[in-house]
C-alpha cells in the first residue's frame, strides 16, 4: 500500500500516519510539532501567523506563545534547521513563521526501519559516556551465560545489588547495549522514590505503555489483549469509548492474582517468538505488587525465554524492611535465581576508563593512582572526580593532549574524600540560578520537565529549558531524557538526574518552607495542566500537595489514587492510600477533621470489603461507630451499624442482629421518620433471614426497601437489593427475586466485588431452579464460575461450585453434587457461614441418597453443632433444605417415627410462610412416610394437599416429586393404570426441566432426565 507524502528537502512528510521520515530514517517526534510542521508544509511559501498555529495546533486550549516556540524548537532540532539561516522555516518577527523549502506531493511506500533520531549535543555527551564504560568482565560473562540459558526456555532471574554509586545501571546499560545488537525485546520498568510503595504495578504499566507507543506497539497491544486485560484496563489511552465499555465486564472483579498471572502469561507469550528482557530497575523504590510480579515470573515452571534483571540497594531495603531483600533470598536458595554483588572498580579498571576518557594511555597511567587512591574505586565517585578537575580547569587538553595542570591538584585538600562530598562541591561550583533550577527540579522527582521547573520559578519556558539544555551538555548532573507534552498541549524538554544521588544532595539543600512551597507550586501546576485528567496523576498530585501543605488537596487526591490502585485490584495499596490520608486529617481545620475521618474510614471499610478482606472492613466498620458516638453524631453511628449488621453476616453473623437493634435503638434519638424506617426495616429483613418467616417482618422490610431510591448512595441500593433478595426468596416471587439479584450484580460490578456477584448469582440460581429455568441458572452460575476463577476469589469460587452442586443434586447426579461439595469447602471458605450452611447441607443430602449415612449423619450433626453450640443462626433460605434432609435422613435408617417428628416441624415451618415449593415438599415427604407406614389414607390426603398447591402455583421443581409419589401410591394399592398416569406427569414435568437445558448441556445427561434410571428410582426415592 502507498500513500501521499509532501516531500522537501531529504525528508517526506506522512501526515496520514503521522510520521516524518529522513532517507529511510523515521525521525521521532512529538504530537504537538508534528502538528505545526503539517501546518507549515501544507502551505509552502505562505505566512502563518502565531495566532492560526495555536487555534490550529492547541484547539479548545489556553496556551502562550511559549508553547508554540518551544514546539518550534523541537521541530528545528528535528529537522537541523538554524534559526539564522533556515532551509525551511522563517521567522516573521512578531508574527507568525513561512514554509520556505520547496514542497512536493510524492508516493511514500511503508518503511521499516528502526528510529534513529539526530542526537543533540546533549545526547552526543551520554554516548561518549557509554564508550567509557570499564570493568565488569566477570559480571558481563555471568549475565551472557544466563542469556544463553534463558533461549534455551530456561527462565534467568538475576538480581544486581550493590549501593549507591556502584555502577548498577552502568551494568545493566552495557548488557542491554549488547542485547540490542542480538534482537531480543526489552521491557524497561523503573521504580520512582516519589511513588514508593504506593502505586501498585506502576513501573510495569509505564513501562508497557511506553513499548505499546513504539515502533512494535501494535503488535504488543494486540498480545496485551488477548493475553492481559487486566493490564490493558490500566492502559486507557489505547482504549477506545466501545473498548472500554466491552473491558468493563471482561475485567470485572479481578485481582491482584489475576494480574499477576496474566502477566506472567502474556510475557511467556512473548517469548515464544523471541526472547524478552524485563529490566526492574531500583526495586528499593518498588511497590509491593511489583515485587510480587518478579516472585511469580522468577518461579513459574513453564518454558519461557525469559530475562529478569533486578537492580537494588542492599542497605536501603534492610533499613525499610522492604520485601524484595526476603523475595530474592528465597528465590536464591530454591534456585530461582542468582545475585551479582557488585564491588568498586579496581585500579586496572579505573586506568583504562581513563586511557578511554582521555585518550592516551600513558596520561592515564600518569594519573591512576591519585585518582584511585581518593575514590577506591567507587565509579560515580571516580567520573565525578574527573569531571570536576576538568570543569575546575585542573585537567586541561591543549594541541599536545590532556595534561595536569598541578601535580598535586588530584590530591589537594579542596577534592572531597568521598562521594557525597564530591557532589555537594559539583553543586557548590554552579551558577546561583543553575542551583537554584535543580534544586526546584529535584522536588519533581528523578525526571522533570522543564515546564515544571519554569513554574514553580516563574521563569519563561524556553529560558528554562535552555539552561536545562546547558547543564545536560556538560554530562554531569543531567541528562536529556526526550520530550513531555502535557494534556494542556504545552510542550517541553524532559531531563533526568545522572544519578538519584545527585537528586537527593539537591533535594536536601531546599530549605523546609522553600521545600514546602516548591510542592505546593509544583501540584498547582500539574493540576492545571492535566485539568480533567488529573485523577490520571493523583498519586504525584497527593504526594506534592502533602508536601505542600495544602492537606484538603493532599486527601482529595489519595482518594482519587486509592480509587485507581482499586481499579488495578490492589486493595493493599488502596487501603494504604486512605491510610495515608487519614494521617493527614489533624492537619484539617478541626471543623472538617471529625467528618473527613468517618468518610475516610467509610471508604477504606468498602476497599476492605470489595477485596474479601471483611476482617479489616469491619475493623474500620467499628472505628466509625466509635468516633461518631464520641461526637454526637447519631446518624453516622446509625449507618455504620447497619453496615456492620450486614457486613457480620458473612463472618460472625452472631453479632448482625444486636448491631441492627443497637442501630435502631439510637436511631429513635432522630427526628426522622423515612430514616427510622430504614433502620427498622433492616432489623426486620434480617429477622426475616434469620429466624424465618414473619408477617409483620416482611411488611416493615417492604417498606424500608420502597424508601430506597436508585439517587441515594451505593451503599444504600445495595441494602435495598439484599432486603428484596430475601423478601421476594421467601414468598417465592421468584421474578421479583431474580429482578432483585440482578441490580445487586450491576452494582457489584460497579465495585468490582466478585464475591458479592456470586452471592447475588446464588440466589438467583436457587429461584430459577425452583421455577424450572435450570438452563438459566446453569448457564449463569458456570459463567459466575468462570469469573470467580479468573480472578481467583477463593468465596465465590466455593459459593458457585456450591450452587451448580446443589443443581446435580435437584437432577439426581449426586456422585458429581457431593465431589463439588467436597472440593468447594474447606477451613477457609468454611469460615464464611453462608459457605457452610449451603455446603454442609448439599453434601447431607447427597450422601443421604447415596445411601452413606454415616457421611450424611457427619455433616448433618456439624450442622446442629454450628447452630445449637455455636449459636450461629442458619438462613431462612437454606433451613427448608435441612429440615428435609433431617427428614430423608431418618427415613433412609428406618426410624419412620423420628422421620414423621421431622416432618412435622419441616411442615410446620413451611406451613407459616408463603414459600410453596418447600411446603409442597413437606405435603410430598409425609405421603411417603405415610406409604412406608402402609397409611394409604394419610399418604392421599397429603398428596391431595400438595397437589392442590401445584395447581394454583405451578412450581415444577416440587411437582415432579409429588406426582412420583404419586404413581408411588396408586401402584402400592394396585391400580397401575392410574399409577402410569402420575408417573406420565412426572415425566412431563422433568421433560420441561430438561428442556429449559441448552442441547449441549451436560447436564441433561443426569440420571433425572434418563427415562429408564429414572423408572428405577421411582420407588427407591420413596426409601
């Protein structure tokens, strides 16, 4: 494919792709001058006025004429076009710039080539560097050992320690300065000091987002998205409105864990095509997540042409108690991984970094030994040394080479004895405002942009960015490091530190108010530039403004960074964000301390909540209520337990009623009659689910559920979902349950909480099994499954597995019920009594047909124990289930008396609630113990009685089992054909149930739906 190209000069312009070429030579540049050049080039010869570029070029932006010339210069650089004497562009002072290169349309045929972009002045100083590098043999040999090793599949996890100054990243430069000459891919992870161990994944992200803007980006994105959605979610800029929509649900309730693994999928993906280095530089700074990334690609055991080079300092994680030091010892000892430890250059070393810097061997030999007798060898304390006796003129190059001024210079008392000495007497000896740009620049962190220094010093851009210019041709503190270009459209610049060390030594110059008001100007003017998409930032914006002082800003943007680490499901870190603030809030005028603190708590409560963690949720849970009653502020308290009534239900659901009483009894203090209601009718719902059916329950829960509008806050609507769950559960509305259930879903989509998703999904299964929708409900628990898995939420996995066992069970697959049973419980998942109840009662039941009744007798016994001894309250939603297991149970042992005892107490609990499916079952349970009781009479009656039900409700579920028992009835009193028509009934019915089934489901191969086996049990069933 070709497409049209304006050629001038050895350049061609392709504005479709947006892509400027030399030759055959892509030169990079940035959005904003790209956009002026198209400008420019498409009106060859015409004046373009200042004014039209930024309407242009900056639409719907405020910008100064400052942006504009800082994109000109970018554009110049690119193009190596002098101001003075320009080939292409003009000035025309004080009014705008003309084309004046001849231009013409061409056919431009797709190169590709790989980007190599003019190096500035600058630029040129970091290569000449990189020609210096010296030593390390021993270490290069090491790390070529485990590249090879690492593309014969066989994953390499290196970590490089050593402090600070050692040459860590000089190390992990010249490895990769001979990876690229061998084609392999690298992702280059950084971690930022001014992040720590707050932004979960954040290195890894940025470092995939800048791969997914190269040359390969598309390719990349593309494995992104097949392999790790997680990680795409976290890259919006390449997401478009229709993906985002789609992401929402594919993402929906992942966790840290489903990250982790896709990641470590997505890089063995990869690396099927060619082997990847993943560099993670300065770890000591890492967030914890990231750590855990290395742990999980260090041991996977799969194949994988795989790299990981791990950089950090020894001495900073000991102190910290970071957890990298403890990862990468376990790694080592398992034989996961290797550590080079590195030590100071050696005299040898030292010599020839100076016979390369200076070019002359003797030279080097002449001045080794008073530079390795100050530095030991340390190699930032080594270049540092030389390039100060250069800069102060001790070391001079004339027509006959470099010499030494003064023999005893490199010794004199003046040269500092060591390292941080050497860089405190490098920034002594600048310029007043040159000090004074980089101490301002260390505040931004270990990169900058120029924008930033210029408006915390309220300097021109272009000044700024010069003086940025001038200290990064000198090699020594700075370095170029490309160009940022703000939402704003403002463009600049970017540089970095040489070394955090240089950053650290000028960041400690700033005097605390001078300190404190660089932040402050710093985070205003991030927070003007991004505008609406500061919350992209929150974390640097929080960090600045705390530092700043400006605390109300400061919390306003840890919640907005514990919001996203939320969205990357890190409920660690998010919970570390709230934290943070919440140590802010005394900072507060004391008017706003009390409520910012309840909100806080509130906010860390759900993140607790939403990741699984209900222990810490109703800790803070517990501090709201505290310090609401300690200020008299009685409906705060209120909400707060009812919060916890709830939120108790899934750990000690001993405590939910007494917080839902000790919520309405402090409620009555409120002269609020809607508000009093709602408190009242949560007491009553969870009466409701608690201790069974009750009219007057029900109507006050009703009500309290219609005062809930879809305008009042999450918390609230999803308190109205759980109240009509089970109200309509219990009066066997099963639409109005389902409709219920699946507004709780939307909302615990909404806060991704998997748990609570398949709580909901649960529920509704149960009503559709009971309204003959089996299809339904197995197609959505096996996709709620799938979810659950995904995201690896051990809770829901077991409630699900729980729900499609209970599904078998209804179809008489009890072998399949009872593994599902087995596999889903256990001491974890068992700690949740919802789990247990429903767990413990599927595998009675499934073991009590399967004729293992000392099985069956375990789990029914620990099911009496968790109520009777441990006085934990089973829901109303399950109990019909036990009490008919109870039943089943003593039946299949023989003792019909006991049996007949049980169901009388099943009826008389069925008897007093709208729920017919159980009530029919109760009539069906007493027919036949009355059958086995030879009681024909009674048998009639109860099937009369239940039939009777059947035909006013329909339930299809219970149906099935009273006209088997039935046919039961009439072929004990020989009246087969009578007998074949109740039977013909019952299969009708099962006919039904298995028709709701998808043709594939393999659950139509139950033995329910198998006419013969089926005939088989029509009277064992009654046994």
């Amino acid at each position: 494919m070709r497409t049209d190209a304006l050629a001038f000069g050895e350049f061609r312009l392709d504005r479709a792709n947006a892509l400027l070429w030399r030759g055959r030579d892509r030169i990079a540049l940035a959005p904003k001058p790209f956009e002026v050049l198209c400008c420019l080039a498409g009106r060859p010869g015409e004046l373009v006025t200042k004014e039209e570029l930024l309407d242009t070029v900056w639409t719907d932006l405020h910008v100064s004429e400052s942006s504009l010339a800082v994109a000109m210069n970018a554009l110049r650089s690119a193009l190596g076009d002098d101001r003075q004497s320009p080939n292409y562009i003009e000035t025309v002072t004080r009014r705008g710039y003309r084309f004046i290169a001849a231009v013409t349309t061409t056919d431009l045929a797709p190169i590709e080539q790989a980007v190599e972009e003019e190096p500035s002045a600058a630029e040129q100083i970091v290569d000449r560097r990189r020609q210096w590098r010296v030593g390390r043999a021993a270490a290069l040999e090491t790390l070529d050992k485990a590249l090879q090793l690492a593309r014969t599949g066989q994953r390499q996890v290196v970590f490089i320690t050593g402090e600070a100054g050692i040459g860590k990243t000089t190390l992990v430069q010249m490895t990769l300065d001979r990876i690229e000459r061998q084609g392999l891919s690298v992702l280059h992870c950084n971690c930022n000091e001014l992040f720590g161990t707050h932004e979960a994944f954040l290195p890894i992200i940025e470092a995939l987002n800048e791969r997914c803007r190269g040359t390969e980006g598309a390719s990349l994105l593309g494995s992104i998205r097949a392999h790790a959605p997680t990680w795409l979610a976290q890259m919006p800029g390449f997401l478009g409105e229709a993906d985002r929509t789609a992401f929402q649900h594919e993402v929906f309730g992942a966790t840290r864990e489903r990250m982790l693994r896709e990641f470590a999928d997505l890089m063995e993906s990869l690396a099927v095509g060619r082997p990847w280095v993943i560099v993670l530089e300065d770890m000591h700074w890492s967030d914890f997540a990231t750590v855990d990334v290395l742990s999980r690609l260090a041991r996977r055991d799969r194949k994988a042409a795989i790299l990981v080079l791990a950089t950090y300092r020894p001495m900073e994680v000991a102190v910290g108690g970071h957890p990298v030091r403890a990862v990468h010892q376990d790694l080592r000892i398992h034989g996961h991984a290797i550590e080079l430890a590195l030590d100071r250059l050696s005299g040898v070393d030292v010599e020839r970094y100076l016979a390369l810097r200076f070019g002359s061997a003797d030279f080097a030999r002449g001045l080794v030994e008073r530079i390795f007798a100050r530095t030991g060898g340390q190699p930032l304390f080594v270049t540092s040394l030389v390039d100060h006796l250069v800069a102060q003129g001790a070391l001079v190059e004339d027509d006959a080479g470099w010499r030494l001024v003064r023999e005893e210079a490199a010794s004199h008392d003046s040269v500092p004895r060591d390292l941080e000495g050497m860089i405190t007497q490098q920034i002594d000896h600048l310029s007043a405002d040159e000090r004074s740009l980089l101490e301002v620049a260390s505040a931004a962190g270990a990169e900058f942009s120029a924008l930033q220094v210029a408006g915390v010093l309220d300097r021109p851009v272009l000044e700024v960015e010069q003086m940025c210019e001038d200290l990064a041709r000198t090699g020594r503190i700075i370095v170029v490091d490309g160009l940022t270009e703000w939402p704003n459209g403002e463009v600049s610049g970017r540089y970095a530190f040489q070394h955090a060390l240089y950053q650290e030594a000028l960041y400690q110059r700033l005097a605390p108010a001078r300190r404190t008001r660089t932040h402050a100007s710093l985070g205003a003017g991030l927070e003007r530039a991004y505008g609406p998409r500061a919350p992209e930032i929150a974390a640097v914006l929080a960090r600045h403004f705390e530092l700043g002082r400006d605390f109300p800003k400061a919390m306003l943007y840890l919640g907005t960074a514990a919001e996203g680490s939320a969205r990357r499901f890190s409920t660690r870190e998010a919970a570390n964000y709230l934290s943070r603030a919440l140590e802010l809030v005394p900072n507060l005028p004391p008017e706003f301390q009390v409520a910012t603190r309840l909100k806080l708590l509130l906010q860390r409560a759900w993140a607790w909540r939403a990741g699984g963690d209900f222990l810490n949720s109703l800790q803070d849970l517990g501090a709201v209520v505290a310090h609401a009653a300690e200020n008299g502020l009685v409906r705060e308290e209120v909400n707060a337990l009812v919060d916890l009534s709830r939120f108790c239900l899934y750990v000690d659901r001993r405590q939910s009623l007494p917080f839902a009483e000790q919520a309405l009894a402090k409620s009555r203090a409120i002269d609020d009659a809607a508000f009093g209601a709602l408190v009242q009718g949560n007491v009553a719902n969870l009466k409701l689910m608690l201790r069974g059916w009750d009219r007057e329950n029900a109507e006050l829960s009703e009500r309290a559920s219609r005062l809930i509008t879809d305008s009042q806050d999450f918390s609230m609507r999803l308190r109205r979902c759980s109240m009509e769950m089970v109200l309509e559960y219990l009066r066997a509305n099963y639409p109005a349950c389902c409709a219920a259930t699946s507004r709780g879903k939307q909302l615990a989509r909404q806060v991704g909480d998997v748990y609570l998703f398949a709580l909901y999904e649960s529920v509704e299964a149960f009503a559709q099994i009971y309204s003959g929708e089996w299809g339904r409900a197995h197609s959505s628990v096996v996709a709620a499954l799938a979810i659950s898995e995904r995201n690896a939420n051990p809770q829901a996995i077991a409630l699900c597995q729980l729900t499609i066992g209970w599904l078998y069970s209804e179809a008489e697959e009890y072998g399949s019920a009872a593994r599902r049973g087995e596999e889903a419980l256990g001491p974890m998942t068992e700690a949740n009594p919802f789990t247990f109840f429903v767990g413990r009662n599927l595998l009675a039941r499934a073991y009590v047909r399967m004729r293992n009744l000392a099985l069956a007798r375990q789990h029914l016994d620990a099911l009496e124990r968790r109520m009777e001894v441990d006085r934990v309250p089973m829901e109303s939603l399950v109990m019909p289930h036990y009490l008919l297991t109870w039943c089943d149970y003593w039946i299949a042992v023989g003792d019909l008396d006991r049996a007949e005892g049980a169901a009388g107490r099943f009826h008389k609990v069925t008897s007093a609630a709208p729920d017919k499916p159980f009530l029919v079952l109760s009539y069906d349970v007493m027919a036949r113990i009355a059958l086995l009781k030879h009681d024909a009479q009674s048998a009639g009656d109860h099937l009369s009685a239940a039939i009777s039900v059947i035909r006013h409700a329909g339930l299809p579920q219970a149906a099935w089992r009273v006209y088997r028992t039935a046919a039961a009835l009439y072929e004990s009193l020989g009246h087969a054909q009578k007998a074949a028509k109740w039977q013909g009934r019952s299969r009708r019915v099962i006919a039904s149930l298995a028709q709701s089934l998808d043709p594939g489901d393999p659950l139509r191969l139950a033995s329910l739906f198998d006419a013969d086996r089926n005939a088989e049990g029509e009277i064992a069933g009654l046994t």
